[in-house]
C-alpha cells in the first residue's frame, strides 16, 4: 500500500468504530475540501451509503457556490442533511476580536444541533497540520458537558486503539483526518476524482484555499486552475493554509477559546 491507501484504510477504520461505537452519530459537512473527502470516505466505508446525517451548520454567510454544491451532492449522494442556523452575533461573547465572534456563531450553532438530537459522536474533517491547536487533539476527542473541550486531559491513544469514554451530558469528537496533510487531500482527491466547489480553482489570479464564511474567508494569489495545478503550487508554498483566514490574524488565544468552547 502506498501512503494514500495506508491514510484511506486508517480512516475507514476510524469510521468503522466510531458508528459502530457512538449512536448516534453525525458527520459535520462544511462543504469544503477536507469534509467533502470525509464524505468520500464514509461512502467507501458502508458500501456506497453514509448511514448517519450529515449536518451542515449554515451561518447564513457562506458563498453562493458553496450552497449551490450542498444542494446538489445531497441528492447525488443520497446523504440525510441536518441543517442548523446560528444565532446572532450580538449573542456571541464580546470580548472575542471581531472574526473570532462572528465565527463563534457556528459553535453555538453546532452545540444547539448536538443538544437537539442528542448525538453521541460528531466526526470532523480536523487536521493536525492546519492549525497549532487541532495539533492537541485525540482521533476519539471527548467534549464534557457544556461541550468544553478539556485539553489536558485527553485520553492516551496507541496503536490504533481509541477509547470512547461517555458519561452524561457529553460526547465524542471522532477525526478521521487528523493524520491526513493539505496535500494528501489533494492528491487524493485527484487519485478519487472527487468533486469539489470550485472556487478552490483559480479565476483572474486567485483562489480560495480555505473555504469559509464570505466576510471573514479571503482568496489568496494563484494561477491554479486544476487539481495538479493546486498540488505543484502547494508543493512549493511556504504560506499558512489558513493565511486567508481572519480569524487566524487576530489574538493569538481566540481559536483556542473556540476550540475549548466547542468550536468546529
């Protein structure tokens, strides 16, 4: 097996156990790259079908390209969609720098469709390698109760074998993706042809690296209009996936906060 087949097995695994686990279950879908491959994933995992929803946490705020995708592949791929809002800003904690706030809203919003149907496990298209934080995360994550994520206190994981520790009023963050780099996705998505939307592909000199909300996501300088084009640019790039990010420009403790509080 090269590394790809080695990173598809060990998340098929991971998927395996967590439905087999933690009942129920969902998978997040931000539509964007890394979540669109767990999709792919799950569908390999259970023979062509993903037999938990999916949720999609809409801010209201995301591109057009993205909803016109969800609309499409839902019934493509025959997936249950969750859907949930979130809540205003004005809502959110103040003393959070501004893009922070605003993207608050969708843990707030996630915490609300966990509460709501009360899933046991939530799996996430998280990486290790895209951001110094998601770096502290176990493959089976507990959040406790209020959905806080106690990042000392962390179960030990070895040789694949994950614990699913639940008591009431928690659950488990399951990330099939952490082992997975920027451009192992893309090179699996070019080896499985998997669909993307396409604002990830240059258009008069830029792309979209990091798809999220419109006010707080910006493109970056690329003449990659193709699935090769994107992975010789990255092999080459010494530049943050998230360098399009605002949020990721402010305080240097305001992802943290979300994450600890429950952030995607």
């Amino acid at each position: 097996m090269d590394g790809l087949d080695q990173l598809e097995a060990q998340s098929i695994f991971i998927l395996r156990e967590a439905y087999r686990k933690l009942k129920p279950l969902a998978l997040l879908w931000s539509l964007g790259k890394d979540s669109n491959v767990m999709v792919w994933l799950a569908r390999k995992a259970f023979m062509g079908h993903v037999p938990f929803p999916v949720m999609h946490v809409d801010t209201g705020k995301k591109f057009p390209e993205m909803y016109a995708f969800r609309d499409e592949y839902v019934k493509k791929w025959n997936l249950d969609l969750v859907l949930g809002e979130c809540p205003p800003v004005e809502d959110m904690d103040p003393s959070l720098p501004p893009a922070a706030r605003s993207a608050a809203r969708k843990t707030a919003g996630l915490a609300n469709l966990i509460d709501q149907h009360k899933f046991r496990g939530v799996v996430a298209g998280i990486r290790r390698d895209e951001q110094a934080t998601r770096a502290k995360e176990r493959v089976f994550s507990p959040r406790g109760a209020g959905h806080q994520w106690d990042v000392r206190n962390q179960p030990p994981e070895f040789w694949d074998q994950y614990a699913t520790p639940y008591e009431e009023g928690m659950h488990v963050r399951v990330h099939p993706l952490l082992a997975w780099r920027e451009l192992d996705i893309w090179r699996y998505i070019e080896r499985e042809k998997i669909p993307l939307v396409d604002l990830y592909f240059a258009k008069d000199g830029k792309r979209y690296r990091s798809l999220g909300d419109q006010d707080i996501t910006s493109p970056i300088e690329s003449n990659a209009s193709t699935v090769a084009e994107v992975i010789a640019e990255l092999e080459t790039s010494r530049t943050s996936e998230r360098a399009g990010r605002a949020m990721d420009h402010e305080s240097e403790d305001a992802f943290e906060r979300l994450r600890v509080a429950g952030y995607l």
